[in-house]
C-alpha cells in the first residue's frame, strides 16, 4: 500500500464526489455516456490531473472512471472538467461499444442507447429508471443477462422483413449471493426503444414511488407497461 499524505482544503458534496478513508480527501466519479469518451475528453482529464500531486485514475468494470486522492479544490476542478458525466442513474447504464466498431456485434449499442438517453432526459425520468445493459450480440459484452433490464442485439421480423431488434430480459441480478439470469420477455424494434423506456419512466414517477418501491409493489406493472412493444 502507498500512503497518500495531503493536507485537506476544506470539504465538498455532491453526488459524484466520494470521501476517501483519508480525513479530506475525496474520488471524483466519471461515466461518459455509454462508456465511451473521444482523445478530448481524456486530454481534458489529463490536463486537470497532471499538475495535483499523488492524482490517480482508476477504472471501474461498471465503464466508470474514478479520479482519486484529491482534496476538495482539486475535486471541483475535475467535477468541472467532467461535465459530461452521466446525470442520472439511468444514464449509467452499461453499454457494450457495439457493431459500428466491433466486428462480432450485430447492432450498434451505443447509438440505440444514446437515443434512449436523449428520450429519457426529454422526458426527465432518468431517477425513475434502473441501469440498463445493452449488448449488440449474444457475447454479453455488458452482462445483460444480470442486468434489472437487458437487451441483446438482433432481429426481428416484421411483415416478413428482418428489421433491427433487440431481446429483452428482466430481473437478472449480480448480487453475491443473489445471482441470476434474467428472463427473456420477448423482442422490441430496435426503433421502439427510446418511446418504451421513456413511458416506462413515466410510469414509474406518475406511482410517486422510486424505481425499487415501484417493482416490488407492483410487480406486474413492468410488462403490463412493455408488452405492447413486443
């Protein structure tokens, strides 16, 4: 282990910011949309990490990014740098990169995903929709499989006519000890998905309840509201 010796500045909160088991110091939480960020997103985080002392990035297997040992100042700076982080717990999805870059996928996983992201924060139910894990094929690149809500990429045939789609599961889990495969649902066009998840949040905030209140109350309720996709 490697002692990490700084003098605090003070203290933040915010939703991203994680206090460290070092008295003020604080790890700065990262998640691109999907996953994926571009040569400028990652020189902006070099730019603002290379001059604070003992900084270090750290990847998480969820495609998050945690910038480490920083005091509050230094955490701000890197909050500021990383606008572009995922704003709700559905925009922490995970995502494999998909079929524009892998040779293996069969659908492009991150360009459905962001338009459900998009239609999603239109509709503002991002905090009343789970984590989602989009696959373009069967390789389960993100564990859809354990995801509360998966899909994987393939087709559907629509007045005879292959058309792009994805299978649905729900209820996997990774919890230890609670592990499981989710239950396929059935298959939605690859073009319904951004109007499905989008009522399905709206369905969720209309109940007054969060995500986890509203499954367990009713836990019917999710396929009733999904079934006319499928």
């Amino acid at each position: 282990p490697q002692a990490v010796n700084k003098a605090p500045d003070g203290e933040i909160e915010h939703p991203r910011v994680v206090a460290q088991k070092q008295p003020g110091l604080y790890a700065v939480k990262w998640h691109p949309l999907g996953g994926v960020t571009d040569a400028a997103g990652l020189t902006r985080i070099w730019n603002t990490i290379s001059g604070i002392d003992q900084a270090e990035a750290r990847i998480s297997p969820d495609e998050s990014l945690y910038l480490i040992n920083l005091t509050a100042k230094e955490a701000q700076s890197v909050l500021d740098a990383t606008f572009d982080s995922a704003q709700s717990e559905f925009e922490h999805s995970k995502i494999c990169i998909g079929a524009s870059i892998c040779q293996q996928g069969i659908r492009d996983s991150q360009a459905v995903f962001h338009a459900c992201a998009d239609a999603v924060r239109q509709a503002g139910v991002g905090d009343f929709l789970p984590r989602i894990c989009i696959s373009g094929c069967p390789s389960s690149c993100s564990a859809h499989l354990a995801g509360e809500i998966g899909f994987q990429g393939g087709v559907k045939s629509v007045d005879k006519k292959p058309q792009p789609a994805f299978k649905m599961f729900l209820d996997g889990s990774d919890t230890l000890g609670g592990e499981r495969f989710g239950k396929e649902i059935g298959t939605v066009l690859e073009s319904d998905m951004p109007a499905m998840l989008a009522e399905l949040g709206r369905t969720v905030q209309s109940s007054g309840l969060t995500w986890a209140q509203w499954r367990e109350q009713f836990p019917d309720a999710l396929l009733e509201t999904v079934k006319k996709y499928l």
